[in-house]
C-alpha cells in the first residue's frame, strides 16, 4: 500500500485527475519498487503484468536488431506512464538507465480501475498521443542526419523532456545533466563512441556547448545548436 497524497510527481501524472477518494482506492492497488541502474523492469516478449509511473529516475526502452544489438527506441522520465496497459506481451525491453523510483500497479487490477475512471482514461490518451509525438522526434533523429545533426537534435530533445518532466516552466533547458554516459548515447543514434566524443568535442570548441563534467551540459548558443540539428 501507498500514501499518494505525498507522491512527488501527484501534478503530472496519469492519476493527476483523481479525487481524495481514488486515489485511497489506487493507493491500495499499488507498490513502490525500486531499481538500480542496469536493473531490468520488462522484458520484450514477455507477459504483461505491471505497468508504472516514474517517481523519478530515467529509463529506456529498447529491442534487438537483426544481429543481436540493443537497439534504444525511446526514453521515458520522471512522471511518465510505464508499460502496456489493454496489452498482453511487452513490446520492447525496459531498463533502468539511473537508479528508479516506481509506482507499480498488476496491469489487470489497473485496467479494471481505469474503466470506471475516464479522468484517467484521458490521461493515459494524452500520454499515448505524447508517446507518438516522441516517436516522430526520434525518427526524425535517426534519420538521414549527419553525426554532428543527430547529437544535436539527441541534445535538443533532451533539453525539451528535461524541463517538461521536471515542471519547469521554460521549455527547454540549457543546463542539465546527461542520464546517458556517451557510450549510451552512440547507441542511441547509432554512431561509435569516437564519433559522439569528437563531434561533441568540436561543438565545445565552436563555442555551442560547454561541458564542465562529463554528464553536465550547458547550451550556450541554442540558435547555432538548432542550426546543427538542420
């Protein structure tokens, strides 16, 4: 059992609309679930039994490709919905990319709880539809783009999802922390690690970021990166 009424991300989340007495209910449905970085959540394949929201942390979706590789599909943070609700197999591998914070759910138990709470139902269509607005970014990201365009667009998108699952009020931030190390990030948009670490080298020297740590990044001139992003 929970207390959502002290849950951190009550504002933003699929349960945002339900009144004191929902959530009671909701409250019982549910768990809290921790995960370290590395930690498996899903598997693709794999029944569907559990959905989520993220309390905090950062997770990745992810599938294999033809000759085995991870291949990351999509990235969800804190405050978004997790899993396949109405579903029976997950879709992709889920995995924890920082240490995570969850609010797990018995996907049959929320589905019955959701049919009688079109509040929520709303929800988790907006979130759907948000879902497939990132889908579209991250297509456009992996396309036909230069390695110089990918990483800034990747840069670009995360200054975006940063600032709105984090209720701040700019639209963008141009200083956050990567919940990637550069490894990651090269499979991400499919490049080599020496490409990311040289092409994000040569924006530092241009002047269009600083990076003050290996995982801090400060945009200093958004009008160039979004040039580079083309």
């Amino acid at each position: 059992m929970m207390d959502c009424s002290e849950c951190v991300v009550r504002n933003r989340a699929i349960c945002a609309g339900l009144n004191p007495d929902e959530l009671a209910i909701l409250s019982n449905m549910g768990h809290k679930k921790t995960l370290k970085a590395g930690d498996i959540l899903l598997w693709e394949g794999e029944a569907s039994v559990i959905v989520a929201n993220i309390l905090n942390g950062v997770l990745k979706l992810s599938t294999n490709n033809e000759n085995g590789d991870e291949q990351i599909v999509g990235i969800l943070f804190e405050s978004e919905f997790v899993g396949r609700p109405f579903g029976t197999k997950n879709p992709f591998t889920i995995t924890a990319v920082t240490d995570t914070k969850l609010c797990v759910f018995g996907r049959s138990d929320f589905e019955q709880f959701s049919a009688s709470h079109p509040d929520l139902q709303q929800k988790l269509l907006e979130q759907s539809l948000n879902g497939l607005d990132q889908t579209r970014h991250w297509l456009a990201m992996l396309g036909h783009k230069s390695a110089s365009a990918k990483i800034a667009t990747f840069l670009l998108v995360l200054s975006e999802r940063l600032a709105a699952n984090n209720c701040k009020s700019e639209a963008f931030l141009d200083d956050f922390i990567l919940p990637f190390d550069r490894q990651q990030i090269a499979n991400i948009l499919g490049l080599t690690i020496e490409t990311t670490s040289r092409q994000l080298s040569r924006m530092r020297n241009d002047g269009v970021i600083d990076l003050p740590t290996r995982r801090k990044v400060v945009i200093n001139d958004r009008y160039a990166m979004e040039a580079l992003a083309g």
